[in-house]
C-alpha cells in the first residue's frame, strides 16, 4: 500500500469574527497548535425493534452529534489567541470554526465549519517538557465540508 498523497502537518485550526454563515466570514487562524483530538459526527441508533422482528433488534439512524474536539498549544505567556479561548469559555456562546487543511499559499486547500460550544480550557504545566495550553469544543450543528 502507498503512502502516496499522504502528509504531515498544514493543519488550521480558525475562529470566526462574525456570526456563523455570515458572508464572507472573517477567520483568525490560532497559533501554537501541535495536536488536535479529532473532527467528526455520530449518529445515534434508536432501537425500531418490533414482536415482529424474529429474535433480532432492528435499528434505525437517529441524529448526528458532532465531536467533542480537543486542541493543544504551545503555552505561550500573553498569547492573545489564549485569551480569547478563554473568553469563549466564560462567555459560554457560540462560535464560527474551521480547520483548513492544505499549504497556507496553495489553491488546493479543504475545509471543515462548524458552529461550536467553547466547552473548557486548562493550563498545563511541566517541569521537563513544554507548557501547554488545552481547549475543547463541542460541535453544535452540522460540520459543512467545502474545497477552496
């Protein structure tokens, strides 16, 4: 199997300026970013078992829950985009994301949007490796997927 196409790192992780779906939105790309915990959706089974079903559970689809997202930073003392994370907890609002995937200069690029829930932050100290900084957002809503 090929590793053909594959490739490490050119990963955006962005916060909107405006109300999500506002045109055009506005986007701050957050520095310091060295891992992410994941972007996606579930979709709940509700349990459509009848007497009719011959011994088995039937399921059908329910509806999509999106991840809970965790990002971690670079600790940077007075690093604004810290504080703004912050801010997006305390304030408990919702929020226009997006990761942007591909060369920062290249007309190839994906993206993934969402509307998010700042759900929590905390620092991270260490005496033998690096600082660090967590974040974590629920998604709230559907993830619009768009090539640019």
């Amino acid at each position: 199997m090929s590793a053909a196409g594959s490739f490490v790192g050119k990963i955006f992780f962005e916060k909107g300026n405006h109300v999500f779906g506002d045109t055009p939105e506005d986007w701050d790309r957050i520095a310091e970013v060295h891992a992410i915990g994941g972007i996606g959706e579930t979709n709940d089974l509700v349990n459509a078992t009848t007497f009719a079903s011959e011994d088995n559970y039937e399921y059908i689809g329910g509806l999509a829950d999106g991840a809970t997202i965790t990002l971690e930073l670079n600790y940077k003392r007075q690093n604004d985009n810290i504080q703004a994370l912050i801010q997006e907890v305390k304030d408990k609002s919702s929020s226009a994301y997006r990761f942007v995937i591909g060369e920062s200069a290249a007309t190839d690029k994906e993206e993934y949007s969402f509307l998010g829930i700042a759900i929590s932050w905390s620092l991270n100290p260490s005496v033998e490796d690096r600082n660090t900084f967590t974040f974590v957002v629920k998604v709230s809503g559907e993830i619009e997927y768009k090539e640019l």
